[in-house]
C-alpha cells in the first residue's frame, strides 16, 4: 500500500489541500444521496470559500493561520459529507433521515467553520487571524448568517450561526439554541467532523507542536489572564502541548464525541463499509506521540507539510484555479 500523503485525506485518494478534488467528492456522496436535489449551492459555496482563503474575497486579507488553514477545512469539510452519507444509509425511517437542504446547509458551514479567522481589509486592530482564536467560531457564525441567504439558504441562516458552535468551545453546548433534533444531529456530525478529522491528519503531530501552539500563543490561549489578573498557564511550549494531547484526544473522544454528540463518529463505520479510518489514523498517531513522549524522541517528529494559507498561495500561480474553471464550465468535480 502507497504511503499516505501529507495533502491527502485517510483514504490517501482525495488531495483535501485541494478545493477541487473536495468538491467532487463532496458531490459524489451529495448526488447518491440526492439525486434530484441542486448540488449547485454547495459549488458556489466550495467557489466563495476559495477565494475568501486565498485572499481574493473582497474586504477579507485571506487566511494566515497555519494550523487552522485551507485544508484543515476542506478535510473537515469531506469527513462531515462522508458522516452524512453513513448517517443517511443507517436512518430507520425516512422521517429520520437529514434530507438535501439540512446536508447542504451543513456541508457549507463546515466550509466556514473556521472563517471566522479571517481579518477584515478594514481592521487595523488586529494584525494576525491568530488573534481571533477565543472568538473566531461568533465570528464564523455571522459569517454565516451573512453567506447562508445569498446561496438561497434564508430559513436556514440562524441555525447554522447556531450549529457552528459545536465546533468551538466559546459556547457551552446545553445553549446552542436549535429545536429541530435532526438540525441538531447535524451539528453533532459537524463537530465530530471537526475533530475527527484534525486529530486523523497524517502530521497531526508536527501540525500541533510547529503550529497550533504558535496560534494558541497569539490568540492569548497559551496562557491567559484570570480575573484578578493573575496568569494561568494553559501550554508552556510546543512540547508541553504534545504532552497534553493523548489526554485532550482520549476526552474528546471520550466525553465530547462519544457524551455530547452520541457517538456520532460511528456513521464513518457505516460509510467505510465497517472501518472507521478516521479512528484507526488517530490511534496510530497517538500511539506513536506516547513512544515519542516516554522516550523524549521529539527528533522523530519531523513530518514538514506544506502549509495551505496566503503565504503559499501568494508564492502560486494567480490564475483561476481548477475549482473555479470546473465550476465555470459546469464541472463540480
């Protein structure tokens, strides 16, 4: 078997650096599933999301981040159409079943989940889409609420600014405000998406140590402020994070997965035909930080993946990209 590319998602067959190759597959799972629903929303929403990263979207700078970049989210994006699928073919009874306009609308949040870093053109307060990081899912939400009625999705613009809260940690879960159980179930699979997905990177690891950390340090995570003004020290330094994180998987897997979202992740079972790759990718890489930590073998963590954000593209090609040729010409994928 092909060793697993950096850029690719667990399958090692869809490049998730890629807004293309995502869309197709996306589309893919989107038609067999619905095959009389317009998949052509969710194209101008993959289109508007590329431009807004890359720092084409009028009065955005694109994306700076580094862990958070364009293809953290693209691979959250395709883990949710893949949870989808698995929770559509596993539905008892068609009343259960989430339906075409709650798998668009939740396919397109999951595309803005993290656009909430993004700076403004006009913000000369910030200097860093890392300092958005305690406040960046509120910022996703109206994102949101502005995108949603322009791709025809009016009805669904405020539950989606709610949904994108699983996602995030700004909102403790019990006051998302979503009645509808089968909008909420979208959102269980939005953030088990989230999760899975990052924690599943084939450099999950380095991307912790040599970028998480850094966002978290100047998105005032790292360490904070109480509020009598004393300092709480969340991560000393990249390595003391990695220790931290078999702990931070085994209770979001644990409680935040397994409790909060009802072990939403057991729908990749049901798409993978038995397997989850998502689980299966994590443990391997957890186990091997464990070996990495008891021995203090940090050299072995040496993975260098290319980093997805504005300081690549700026160095890329300027022309359309595949994504927005293929759209133009009719071609989700």
């Amino acid at each position: 078997m092909r060793e697993r590319r950096s850029d690719y998602d667990v399958t090692n067959a869809v490049q998730v650096s890629d807004p293309a190759a995502v869309c197709g597959a996306v589309a893919e799972l989107f038609s067999a599933l619905y095959p009389r629903a317009d998949f052509q929303p969710v194209e101008k929403a993959f289109r508007e999301f590329e431009l807004a990263f890359r720092g084409h979207a009028d009065g955005f700078h694109g994306v700076e981040t580094t862990y958070h970049d364009l293809q953290h989210t693209l691979d959250v994006t395709l883990a949710l159409m893949r949870l989808i699928d698995g929770y559509e073919r596993a539905a008892d009874t068609e009343g259960r079943r989430l339906g075409p306009e709650r798998a668009a609308v939740g396919v397109i949040t999951a595309l803005f989940h993290d656009a909430g870093y993004l700076r403004r053109t006009h913000d000369t307060r910030h200097q860093h889409g890392a300092e958005y990081t305690r406040v960046h899912v509120s910022r996703s939400a109206r994102m949101l609420e502005e995108l949603l009625p322009e791709l025809g999705f009016e009805a669904a613009a405020a539950i989606a600014a709610e949904m994108v809260h699983y996602t995030g940690y700004e909102r403790p879960f019990d006051q998302i405000a979503i009645d509808d159980s089968l909008w909420v179930k979208t959102g269980h699979l939005l953030g088990t998406a989230d999760m899975l997905a990052q924690m599943a990177d084939r450099c999950y690891l380095e991307k912790c140590r040599d970028r998480l950390y850094r966002e978290f340090e100047v998105g005032g995570v790292a360490r904070m402020r109480a509020p009598d003004g004393s300092e709480i020290v969340n991560y000393r330094s990249p390595e003391d994070l990695l220790k931290k994180t078999p702990d931070f998987c085994t209770v979001t897997l644990d409680q935040r997965l397994g409790g909060k979202f009802d072990h939403a992740h057991r729908y990749m079972n049901v798409h993978f035909g038995g397997d989850n790759l998502y689980l299966e990718a994590i443990e391997r890489s957890l186990g091997h930080l464990r070996f990495v930590i008891e021995r203090e073998r940090w050299d072995l963590l040496r993975r260098q993946p290319l980093c997805y954000n504005v300081d690549l593209f700026r160095t890329a090609s300027h022309g359309p990209s595949r994504l927005v040729q293929r759209i133009v010409q009719g071609h989700p994928g």
